[in-house]
C-alpha cells in the first residue's frame, strides 16, 4: 500500500470518526433534553464519546508528518 493511499484511508477515517463524534453529541443532548433516559444509558453515550475522542486524537496525529527537531 502506498503512502497516499494509507494517508486517504486516515482521512476517510477521521472523517467517519468525527461524524460519529457528533452525531453522539446530539444523540446525548436530546436524552438528555427530553428526560427520559437511564444513568448508566447516558454514561455509556459518554464513554463511546470519549473512545471516539482518543480514536480522532490518534488519527489527527498519524496524519501529521514526522519532522525532526
């Protein structure tokens, strides 16, 4: 595999990633809007939130060139 080919797949990943980042988020804000929901329900919205947080964290950073100091 090529490396342009690697770097599209990152970006196709991210992008994944960052919709589905913010579709959670107004998933978690419309429980949350509407009083109907369980604790441990809106906890795990968080916690996959957070996963996908690290996940574009990671993926930003394979995309970022290597630069020697």
């Amino acid at each position: 595999m090529s490396e342009i080919d690697e770097y599209e797949q990152l970006k196709t990943r991210l992008a994944h990633l960052k919709a589905e980042h913010s579709d959670l988020d107004l998933a978690i804000d419309a429980l949350i809007l509407s009083g109907n929901y369980n604790t441990l329900q809106l906890q795990r919205l968080k916690k996959r939130k957070l996963v996908l947080k690290d996940q574009i964290f990671s993926t930003e950073n394979a995309l970022l060139p290597d630069i020697i100091a």
